[in-house]
C-alpha cells in the first residue's frame, strides 16, 4: 500500500480554493510516532488546537519521561514575483492559531505519513513530516513538484519546553539559550537534552529574531476544560532556497550531534518506508492492502521500546523492553489495553517476538499477584489498582500460544500464573479475592474503580461496580479453564484437578447468581454494595460468552446477544449503559467532570466491537457477513478524527461524534482482529491476487 487517500477532504470549498473544507481541515489530525513513545501531531490545516500538538514530543529516559520540545512551524514561500504567502499555521498572540488553508490542495496518508499539497498560482509545493524509527527526530521535508523556481522558504521555529501533558502555560525562567554550529543549531533550557535543528537545502541562512509569543489560544483544551493559553518562544527565522529536484529538508531532534549529523533525511525516510513496507507483508495477504493496512500501519504507532536510561534500572525495569502506549496523546502503557489489544496489535500483524517480550515484561512486574494496572508518566514502577488487567494476561498467553505454539515461554510464566490464582483465592490488594461460599471473584476499595469502568473525579467514583462484575467472573473462569488446560498438558490430570474444581464452582454459582430473568440479559454486578443486584445493561456480559471458555450456559447466549445488539449496539461499537436508565450520558463532552460522568456511562467504546463479533459469531458461526456489518460504520471513521486510527470513545447517540484520544490502542487492535475474523475465504484470495500484483 505505497499510498492511502483515507486522508483526503475534497468535498467543498475553503478560503477560495475549491476542493478543500477548511472546518474539517481544523477537527482532522495527523500522528507520527517513533517506536519509543515519542511523536509528532497535529491537525490538517497546520494549526495547533490541543498542548499536545506539535512537530516533537520526545520520548526521554526517566524521570523526564516525554518532552514537548518542538511546538510548531511558521511557514511562508517567497515567489520569484516577490509575494511572500504564508501556509500551515500562524501563531497570533491572544487567539487561536490561524490555518493558512487556501493554498492547501489535498492532505492524504502514504503508507500512514502524512503529505500535504500547496497550490500557490501554479507552484505546487508537497510537505511531508516523518520521524525514523527508535530516534527524537523529527523531519519536515519540502519539495517543489510543479511550477517555477527556484522559490524561498522561510521558517520560523516556536517552542516551549515542557512535559508534554503539563499546561501550556507562560514561559518562566531564564531565556533560552541559542548557539550556531556550523551546520546544527541548538536551544537549550538549561534541563534535559537541547534541541537541534538542522537545515538541508540549498543557500541556506538563519536570520536571528529573538521574540516572545504570549497568549496563544488552544481551542480543544478550552473545550475540554483545561488552562488552554500559553506562550512560545522564536529564536528568528531559517530561510533557503527550493529548486526542483532538489529537497529541503528541517530537522528537529534531541538526539546527539553526531547522530544528527550521520542522518541523511533522504536516506531516512527511504528506510522508513521500507520499515513499513515490511510491517504490511509481515501481516500477510489479507492486510496489505485497503482497510486493514492502515490498520495494520496504525497498530504500529502503540508499540515501542522506551528508552533506557544510563544510569540502568532492575533486571525486569521496562525500559528498552516492549510495551504499549494505551493511546493518543495524553496515555502510558496500561496492563489492560495492552493485553486486550495484544492480538490486534502484535499477533495478527506477524509481530509475535514483540509479543512475547511485552508478556514478560508484565509478568516481572508482578506483584501480589497483580500486574500493573499502568506505568505512570517518567516512572518506573506501575499502579496496581485493577482487578481485571491480571486476567486479561491469562487472555492473551492464551492467544499467543494458538499464534506461536512458544511452550518456552508458557513454562517460564507458569509459576507466576499459579501463584496469581493463588493470591486470588486466598485473597490480594483492594478487597480482590475470591469467596469461598460460591467460588465467585469480587472486588472493591473505597476511593477506587478496579474494573475497566474506572472513572474518578476527585473522590467521586463514577462506577464502582464494587461486588461481583460480571465480566471479572467471566476472566476469573477463563483464567481457570486456561491454566487447568495448561498444567494438564505439563503435569498431568491431577495437578489440573483443584482448578477444574474452582471453574466449576464459579461456573455454577455464576449461572445461578447473574441471569436477570425481568430483562432477559446479565447482571452487571451482584453482591453489589448494600447487597443489592445490579441490573444495568451494560456491554461487560459479552464477555460471558465471548471468552475462549465461556462462563455462560449457552441456552442464554441468544437472549443474550439480541438485547445487547438491540440496547447497546451502534455503527461504531457498544454503548456502556442502555438509554432508559437515569444515569445514561448520551454525550461525552464538556469539561472533566461532565465527561467522566459520561466516560461509562452511555459513551460508545469501539473496542467492544470485538468481543460482540466473537460471541455473535460462537451463536452463527457461518454469519460472517452479517458479522462484518457490525463494522461498517467504522470504516469511514478512518477518515474523520486522527486520520487512520481509530478514537477511543464516540457519542452515545447519532451522529456519534468521536471523542476522547484521537488514537486508541485497543480500538485499532479490536476492529483490525474483528475484520480479519470476519473475512471469507474469497475475499482472503482476493486479497492475496491484490497483494501479488503489488
């Protein structure tokens, strides 16, 4: 797939220019990532609207953890008839930033990096940003396609160092420090690496102009609730010549001078389009080509390797091991979503060495027989407040070894996953345990949310579900059947037997204890706090049957299934809560405490689809077409939000707007293995025929 037009928006005009919307060029974004948890983003107008939005965040060893240090670009082009036109966006002190979108012609993805197209009277212009691989650094490459020449492009580069999830904030402290090299420039502030910038191209100059640019506006945070005004800062402008034939080429990195130097941009993004090339043919016929290429490109974004700090760390540290960022921008790694999407992310797409070094990585992060629920910003050591993140690891071995058949591994977790379920039995952190009475997994904490339901706002927990969840029993059986399935293949049928045993009893007590007979579905959680059953219909009894052993009489799975496509189903995934009940949010917007209201509360998660397409497809097993439907409204999402990926949460209620991180982990993960698990035959060959004329 040399090239994706998912990103084109040519449906009217902007600013004059027919072919472009300029309001959908303001709401589109764009996303380069780096493989260490750094990136580049922002939206296709060239405008920065959120903190997050700049042309390098870099990933930096603990406790610096991601830098914001390159925010934005200043664009202009000198004609030969002395006109100077500006293109991308403008910082205006006291608002937004302006998007220069009248010249802008077409914005699409090849193979996922993002180009854009600039008609100045004839002149076209394409800009393309990338970042290589495992580096901080960023390219902004420019090439004169068409018209006369040569033309000269002024740059002016704005920053302000901060983590990146910090305010944007006024600048404090001392001014940065600017030095001239020979051909590296760098800016410093005096605490961590500087950056340094680059300029390849031909009579090239910098033109010194030291300023403060206050105020500026970042409309999204303003919306969102958050300090949405803050400062940059300009050391002066870079201006060179841009001839046909002939590229320029800014770089940007916070990478060592040497290494700057030994980088040919050219060379660089060579390499990486072959990277990438080779990620499509790894994940085979099926996903080289149309929807799940860029899919396949945007599982990409998520896996890294976070740099590992000199001063070096314990045996089992994650640095430099694998692991997954959760989502765009503002996420770490979490245990959750890495062990949901590892499938999507990671087996489907030929990535099972990846996939083996993150399940071990998780494991030597046990404690109490709980892995990390996440990886807080800069830190080393995770948060163990989930009762669900340990159950999905059992999930997803279970995956890896049907994709890899890698009993070495299995045999190394082995002691870690009995010594898991024996901390559950007996009891672990947070009220997680297992009653003795019905063999049932319960959970709950004051001030905490333990399931994936797990909204807070300061000491208002949104959804406790503390009591029996009914997805955490449908886990804690699998978990069961899995490592009973396991030990029997190792050790015999008598050390199999005390975990039959207990899947048994939970499979009986849950039968009994979770069928809401007056709404023909599940319990959301029984045993509840005051004793009570809850009865909300939520998407979490999906689980019960989509599971690779699942936990539900399959009498039930019918009833089951058709309330929850009737209730909770839409074009873009399950909602959390069914309309009706009092406290369903239609919307997810406004500021924190209006969303977290909203977050599981009636806001779609597209993840979910996957878990509904498995357990609708164990009742039609040959519906795989009727399962692939499920998926139709997600297929032109790939063309609104981060253009490519897939956003973490939707509107509960037509037209089921996207909202949340623009980019999700376990959403591309989930709708690349739903759409690969709903392919047929015929269209697995014509996918191949596809490929091989490629």
């Amino acid at each position: 797939m040399d090239k994706s037009n998912s990103g084109r928006d040519t449906e009217s005009d902007a600013g004059g220019v027919p072919g472009v919307n300029r309001d959908r060029l303001m709401t589109r974004e764009w996303l380069v990532t780096n493989g260490l948890g750094g990136y580049a983003s922002g939206t296709a107008s060239g405008a920065c609207t959120r903190k997050y939005h700049g042309l390098l965040v870099a990933a930096l060893p603990n406790p610096l953890g991601r830098r914001m240090m390159f925010n934005h670009l200043t664009e202009r082009l000198r004609l030969p008839d002395g006109r100077v036109l500006h293109f991308g966006g403008d910082e205006h002190p006291g608002r937004a930033m302006e998007p220069h979108a009248r010249h802008l012609v077409e914005f699409r993805l090849e193979l996922g990096l993002p180009v854009w197209a600039y008609d100045f009277d004839g002149t076209v212009l394409e800009k393309r940003v990338f970042l290589p691989h495992g580096e901080n650094t960023v390219h902004v490459n420019y090439r004169l396609v068409s018209g006369g020449g040569p033309v000269r492009l002024l740059l002016r580069p704005s920053v302000h160092f901060r983590p990146h999830g910090d305010p944007p904030g006024e600048l404090t402290g001392p001014p940065y420090a600017w030095s001239e090299g020979e051909s590296v420039y760098e800016l410093s502030a005096g605490t961590g690496p500087p950056l340094r910038l680059r300029l390849d191209g031909e009579s090239a100059a910098f033109a010194p102009d030291p300023r403060s640019l206050p105020d500026i506006l970042y409309p999204v945070e303003e919306r969102r609730g958050y300090q949405a005004r803050g400062g940059l800062w300009t050391p002066g402008h870079f201006e060179v010549d841009l001839s046909a034939g002939r590229d320029v080429t800014l770089t940007g990195s916070a990478e060592p001078c040497l290494t700057l130097l030994a980088r040919d941009p050219e060379g660089v993004l060579a390499g990486e389009r072959e990277r990438r090339r080779k990620l499509l043919a790894a994940a085979g016929p099926v996903a080289r080509c149309g929807f799940p290429a860029e899919l396949v490109l945007a599982a990409d974004q998520f896996i890294i390797k976070p740099p590992r700090n000199p001063a070096g760390g314990a045996p089992e540290s994650k640095e430099g091991s694998c692991t997954v960022i959760a989502g765009y921008h503002w996420f770490t790694d979490w245990g959750r979503d890495t062990m949901i999407g590892l499938e999507g992310l990671m087996l489907l797409t030929g990535r099972h060495e990846e996939a083996g070094h993150c399940l071990r990585m998780f494991a030597g992060h046990l404690r109490d027989g709980l892995i990390p629920n996440l990886f807080p910003e800069g830190k080393r050591e995770g948060v163990y407040n989930t009762a669900d993140a340990t159950l999905w690891l059992f999930h997803a071995i279970g995956r890896y070894l049907e994709y890899t058949a890698d009993r070495a591994l299995l045999r190394l977790l082995l002691p870690d996953l009995r010594t898991i379920i024996e901390r559950h039995l007996g009891g672990t952190r947070f009220g997680i345990g297992v009653d003795p009475a019905d063999g049932l997994l319960r959970q709950g904490a004051e001030g905490y949310a333990l399931t994936w339901m797990d909204a807070k706002v300061g000491d208002w927990v949104v959804t406790p579900r503390r009591g029996k969840a009914v997805e955490i029993n449908a886990l804690w059986y699998n978990a069961l059947r899995l490592l009973e399935g396991w030990v029997r293949e190792g050790e015999g049928e008598a050390a199999a037997r005390p975990y039959a045993a207990h899947a048994e009893k939970a499979k009986a007590s849950f039968n009994r204890r979770f069928w809401y007979e007056a709404g023909g579905h599940l319990y959301d959680v029984v045993d509840a706090e005051g004793g009570a059953d809850d009865p909300s219909c939520r998407p979490n009894q999906v689980l019960a049957i989509s599971l690779t052993h699942p936990i539900l009489d399959r009498e039930r799975w019918e009833r089951v299934i058709a309330v929850v496509r009737e209730r909770l189903l839409t074009p873009v995934g399950l909602r959390t809560l069914a309309p009706g009940h009092p406290d369903y949010h239609p919307n997810y917007f406004g500021d924190v405490r209006a969303r977290d209201a909203a977050y599981h509360q009636g806001t779609v998660w597209p993840w979910l689809v996957g878990s509904f397409v498995d357990a609708w497809l164990k009742v039609r097993p040959d519906d795989l077409a009727g399962a692939r439907r499920f998926l139709d409204g997600l297929v032109p999402h790939l063309r609104e939000a981060c253009i490519g990926s897939v956003s973490e949460v939707f509107d509960a209620e037509k037209p089921f707007t996207p909202r949340g991180c623009v980019a999700q982990a376990w959403s591309v993960a989930e709708v690349l293995r739903a759409w690969m698990t709903t392919r047929d035959t015929e269209e697995a060959a014509s996918s191949a025929e596809e490929a091989d004329r490629r």
